[in-house]
C-alpha cells in the first residue's frame, strides 16, 4: 500500500491509499478518484513534505465542517450529480456490510491478519487498524487487505 498526497483541480489537498502507483494511475485514468472537498476527479499527485504537527494543526483538523461554521469559518460545500449520490451510498453500504459482517479485532489487525495468513488462526472476516508503517509491512508480506472506504460524515 502507498499513501499519496493528492491535489485538484482547485487546489484542495488530500490524501489517499493506493495498492501501488499503477493502482493510482488506472483509478485516475477512470475518475474514480475524486476531489472530498469538491468532486473533481481532475486529480494529481502533490508533492510531499515531511508531516509536522503542532498543537494548533490538531485542532483545526479535528473540527467538523459545522465545527468550523459556528466559529465563522468557511467549509467546502458541494453539491453531488446523481451518479454521485449513487456511488456514495454504494460506498456508505459496502463499508456497512464489511463492518456488520466482520469482526472488529481493533488495532490488532496486523497482528490478527498475520495469524490468519500464516494458518495460525481459521481464517474469517476482520477489520481493525494500522499504521502505515504497518500496512506497508502487511502489504511486503504479501498479506492481502484493503482500507475500508471513509466517507466525510453525513452532516448536510
């Protein structure tokens, strides 16, 4: 798994877990990699930085967009095309089915996949947590997983 530092048409910044970087080039070839700010797929890779974070930047990352409009900030707003609409609710309702038909094993994930991909353990539907670092070494592993997909919450 690669993590990339995307950018819009717009300018907005975000982040996303691709297999690999053919992965990211044939998901952005379909504009199935979209902008979470605005919906453009117009989508490139940004340069990347070392991650510093003070106090402040916690903060403001934490805060959800009505968060941010009762202290008077702005938030992005968009409104979605009904193809859209039809591919997050198909999103929203996988990530329900895999986390109603899974186990959740929490940050033991990589601990736990690795049982199941050894034969140490039966193996059976879990979800949990990871570091990058430890999806990176999952993925070097061989271990086949796949982030769950995240969507911004429903708050509009």
């Amino acid at each position: 798994m690669i993590r990339y530092a995307l950018v819009c048409q717009k300018g907005h910044e975000f982040e996303s877990w691709f297999a690999d970087s053919a992965a990211f080039d044939k998901q952005v070839k379909r504009k199935l990699v979209s902008c979470p700010h605005c919906g453009s797929t117009q989508v490139t890779k940004a340069i990347m930085a070392p991650h510093l974070s003070g106090a402040s930047k916690r903060e403001t990352r934490s805060r959800t967009p009505s968060d941010a409009a009762m202290h008077g900030q702005t938030s992005p707003v968009a409104m979605l095309s009904p193809q859209e609409r039809e591919f997050r609710a198909k999103l929203k309702e996988l990530r329900e089915h895999l986390t109603r038909n899974a186990v959740d094993v929490g940050p033991r994930f990589p601990e736990e996949a690795r049982k199941m991909h050894y034969g140490e353990v039966e193996p059976r539907s879990i979800y949990g947590v990871a570091t990058p670092q430890e999806a990176k070494a999952l993925a070097e592993e061989g271990i086949e997983f796949h982030p769950l997909p995240i969507l911004p919450d429903d708050h509009n």
